[in-house]
C-alpha cells in the first residue's frame, strides 16, 4: 500500500491542493456576495455557470490532451485558473464574473480529467481499488480543509482569491517535477443517452435530483448559514461537517448497500432528508449546534445519493457498457447541479433562506414518490449484480474518468466505444 501511494504522490498532492482552493473558493464566493447585498439569484448562477464549464469541459478536455498531452494541458489549465481568479480581484462586475467562472469551469475539469487519465492508465488491475480510494480520499480531504482555511480569513476581502490562485499555481510544481513517465492517451466513450435511458431511468432520475442537491448545497449553503446568523468560520464548520459525515459514512452505507435492496436503501434516504428538512423550513430558529447536528445528517444521506444511484445503474448494465455509462450519469448529474443553486437562488430571493431547506424536501420527496421497489422489472439485471459500492467523492470537480478506476470496470472489455443497439446480447456470464 505504501508503494503504491508513493507511487502517485505527486498527483494525489497535486489533487489535494486543486479541490482545497476550489472547496474554499466556492464558499467563499456566496459569502462575498452576499456581504455585498448581491442577490442570491446571483450567487446560484454564478454556481451554476461554473459547473456548466465543469460538465462542458469533462467532454472536451480529452481533444486538449490528445493534442498537446497530459503535462502541458495541466499547466495551461492551472494557468487559466489563476487568471481567472486574478481578474476577478481587477474586475468587479457580475457578468465578468459570471464568464469567469463558466472558464474557470472548464479548466479545473481539465485538470481533473489530466490526473484521472493519469491513473487510469498507470494503474494495474489489481491495485485500481486502493489508487481510486487514496484519490477519493485526497479529493475528500481537500475539499474539507478548503472550508476550514476560510476561517482564516475573517475578513471577506480579496485575500481568498490571492489564495486560491497561489494553490492552483502551487498545483504545478508536483506535476512538472514528477517522475513519472508521460501516460498514453485515451479516448473518452460517447454518449450513447437512448441506450441507457430505456436501461436505467430511475438511476438517471436520482442522479439527476442527487446533483440538484449538491449543486445547490455548495452554492446556497454558504448564504443559508450566513443568514442563519454565523460568521465566516462557522459557515465554514458548517460546510465541513456536512461534507465530511457524507465522505466518512459511505463505507457503511456502502457495506449496507451491496446486502439489501439499493432502492429502498436510496427511498430510506430521501424519506429522511424530507423530514430533516421540514424543521427547517423558517418556523423555527435552532441554535449553531443544532444546525451542525442537522448539517451532519444531510451530508450523510444526500451524499451518498450519487454512488448509491451509480451503483444501481451498474447493477443493471452489462460490464462491456460501463464506462459510457458512468459518462452519461456524470452529464445527468451536471446539468441538475447547474439547476439546482439557480432555482434555491429564485426561492431565497423571494421567501427568505428557509427556502433553501424546503427545497431539499421538495426534491427528496421527488424520489420518495418515482423511486420504488415495485418498479424495478430486473429485465436487464447485469450477471454480476449486484456489483460492489464504490464510495465517490461527490464534488462534482471529477470527471466522469473517475468511474475508470472503479475496479468492477475492466477496461479492456469495455465496449462503449462500439455502435450501441436498444438491446444487446447478454453478456457472457462471469468465470
């Protein structure tokens, strides 16, 4: 084990450093705005348009790398990230912002999609389970201490983004002085949305609603606590807590997940984060404990929404499919994240931050009613299923490469790249 993490350190650490800045950036950027009395309209579609890029770019950062490698296409990305960021210090206006951050977007998923091709390539069969979760826990753990340095800087001025920039070009240095050799290039596997969508719909639907919560949470989450009467670092305990009880707790829910039903594993779960949220919708007021308490609880349910809803897509799809699969479900989930902080934006403009938690029930209370057992056929249950949970660092910053190092996936079968029919022949049954 030691091995193996020496031998990527310098991409672990370069990823550790990437989702710190990104993690406290995202925080840091409701909290400004909202200082500035900007609306949260504002503050969603700035989440919004970042994660935009983010999904745009998962798509097209293969050409880049195909074109000029690895290396090179990690430091032109980094170097636009730190422009970006450096010129929102010079620039002020919003719609210069909101531009900003849909590139930014792109070029941080850039990055990501360099260090997880990286990986891929570079890992045997064997050890593809610890590297996926040594890189899941650097992409936990960054994101974590990225809330946490936030409380370094009680003032909300330009002194986090001067931060963030030093981290993405300190983000270089484990990259351009690694020894590793230069990783071959892939091709990323299309699309192939009618193919899936007739396999797995209900999948594609907790996907979808997993990263309108999410997408909602890294953006409004911040102005919820800040309204709620915290300072700066409490709003970023607040966000730790949450994302860390998610992180920590997938194990067991993991565990849980391959011996029961995976359906009324994720209805269990939404059915909870409807009641969670129903004490806070704006009638009651519960002291800072209480909300940490109340951060913890969602982080461990709604966090756990994606690699549940992967692992059920998986269940369902034959081996050779998988890795255009765990492409579309990285889309459907995208494109709810880029939704989910503009309409929490809308609701908390005009009702207040209460809102935000309403909009957690609502959304649950989606999947408590299309999620259920009895609709599940089985007609095109995979010959390994169930396939073995595989906890996901659920911050939207990874590509849909990720799923590559899932160790169930065998990439040398995988057919994604093939013509795809409704309907394919069964695959053939395990050894």
């Amino acid at each position: 084990m030691a091995k193996t993490i020496g031998a990527f350190f310098s991409l672990y650490l370069a990823t550790l450093i990437l989702l710190l800045s990104s993690g406290l950036f995202n925080t840091y950027l409701g909290l400004h705005l909202t200082e500035l009395s900007v609306s949260e309209v504002w503050v969603g579609a700035m989440i919004a348009s970042y994660y935009l890029g983010l999904v745009l770019g998962a798509r097209y950062a293969h050409r880049l790398i195909i074109q000029v490698g690895h290396i090179r296409t990690y430091a032109a990305c980094a170097a636009a990230v730190t422009i970006t960021v450096l010129v929102m210090v010079l620039n002020q206006d919003l719609w210069v912002w909101l531009g900003l951050r849909f590139i930014a977007g792109m070029a941080t998923v850039s990055l990501f999609v360099a260090i997880e091709s990286w990986l891929n390539e570079q890992t045997e069969n064997a050890s593809r389970g610890i590297v996926f979760a040594f890189y899941m826990i650097a992409t936990g753990l960054g994101t974590v201490l990225g809330q946490l340095v936030l409380g370094l800087f009680p003032e909300l001025n330009y002194g986090p983004l001067v931060f963030v920039a030093i981290c993405s070009v300190l983000s270089l240095m484990p990259i351009a002085l690694t020894r590793r050799r230069h990783p071959a290039l892939q091709v990323p596997a299309p699309l192939a949305w009618r193919y899936y969508l007739a396999r797995v719909p209900m999948s594609l639907t907790v996907l979808f609603v997993a990263g309108m919560l999410n997408g909602a949470f890294y953006g409004l989450a911040p102005v919820y606590g800040l309204q709620q009467g915290m300072d700066n670092r409490q709003v970023g305990v607040f966000i730790a807590v949450s994302i860390a009880a998610g992180l920590v707790c997938q194990w067991p829910l993991g565990w849980l997940a391959d011996r029961v039903s995976r359906v009324k594993l994720i209805r269990v779960g939404a059915l909870v984060l409807v009641l969670l949220g129903v004490p806070l919708w704006g009638w009651l007021h519960f002291p800072y404990p209480a909300l940490i308490a109340f951060a913890a609880v969602q982080g461990i349910v709604q966090f756990s929404l994606y690699p549940m809803g992967a692992a059920f897509a998986n269940d369902n799809v034959s081996p050779e499919r998988r890795v255009g699969l765990s492409a579309l479900l990285y889309m459907v989930y995208g494109v709810g994240a880029c939704i989910g902080p503009l309409l929490v934006g809308a609701l908390m403009r005009e009702w207040g931050s209460g809102l935000y938690f309403a909009f957690i029930s609502g959304c649950a209370a989606v999947l408590v009613v299309f999620i259920r057992e009895q609709r599940v056929t089985g007609d095109h249950l995979s010959a390994d299923a169930p396939t073995q949970f595989v906890p996901m660092a659920d911050t939207l910053q990874n590509s849909h490469v990720m799923a590559v190092l899932d160790p169930r996936v065998d990439i040398e079968r995988d057919v994604s790249h093939d013509p795809v029919a409704l309907q394919d022949p069964p695959a053939e049954p395990a050894p």
